[in-house]
C-alpha cells in the first residue's frame, strides 16, 4: 500500500503555531477542549488520539487550509479555495465552482487515460469532449464576468 503523509503532526502544528496568529490556548478554548488534552490528542505518544471529527474545526479556528493542500497532493489533486459571497451566491461565484468541476473532470479523464500508457482514439474522444466542457465552462466564466463588471469600458 502507498504511504501518505500524516496528517496529525500537521494540525499540532497549526495548534501550536497558527497562522492567523491566535496562541495554542486560545485555539482549544475555541474548539472547546482542554489545552493539554487537545495536545494529548494530537500528541505522537500518547494513547489518546484526535478524531478525524476536528480536522475541519482546527482548520477553521487557525486559518489554515494546509492539511487540505497535503491531502489533496498526496492523491494527485489540488485544493481551490472559492471566494466566500455574501447573502445569495453572485453568478461569478456559482461560474468559478462550475469552471473548477468541468477543470478538475477533465484531469480525472486525462488521468484514467494515462493509466496504462497510452491514450485510445475513444479515450481521445472522451478527453474532448470533457476538455470542451471545462474551455466552455471557462468561456463562460469569463462573460459572466464581463456582464457583472460595473462602471467598466
């Protein structure tokens, strides 16, 4: 089996040294658990061990979306942070996530292709196919853009 990389060192660390800044105490007390115990948890010795249940907790009180960038590189993805909006979703914002799934369909076709070695007229086909989707899907991103720009020549 592969081996991938760990990812409760990673979140000690963003406890211990978050990027945004707030000291590890402040952190637990955010995430509602005993400084030491939170350590504990995410401790190399110890016999309690943190659920994956305060992976998404830890990234949102540090500011961090570092685990998600390790996890995602190690199964030979990307992470894309999509800009948060306010109220309802703005059209460019629904577009951006449209033009991220078409882009990241395509890499999954072009990757299953490759698997072998070599790409078959019908994989070709199908690469296509999905490549124009995702080239629409940015196209289209693009108008939407160029509509939602105000006071703009």
């Amino acid at each position: 089996m592969r081996e991938y990389p760990r990812i409760t060192p990673i979140l000690r660390q963003l406890v211990l040294s978050a990027p945004n800044g707030l000291p590890a105490k402040a952190v637990a007390g955010l995430l509602q658990r005993d400084y030491s115990t939170l350590l504990a948890e995410l401790g190399e010795r110890s016999g309690h061990k943190a659920g994956v249940e305060l992976l998404l907790p830890i990234m949102g009180v540090t500011g961090s979306d570092l685990p998600l960038d390790v996890m995602a590189e190690a199964r030979g993805g990307f992470f894309v942070r999509m800009p948060e909006t306010e109220g309802e979703e703005h059209a460019v914002h629904r577009q951006c996530m449209e033009a991220v799934r078409e882009f990241g369909e395509l890499m999954q076709t072009v990757a299953k292709a490759l698997e072998d070695g070599t790409i078959t007229q019908e994989e070709r086909r199908a690469i296509a196919e999905v490549g124009y989707r995702a080239t629409t899907g940015i196209l289209t991103l693009l108008r939407v853009v160029e509509a939602n720009t105000q006071g703009s020549p």
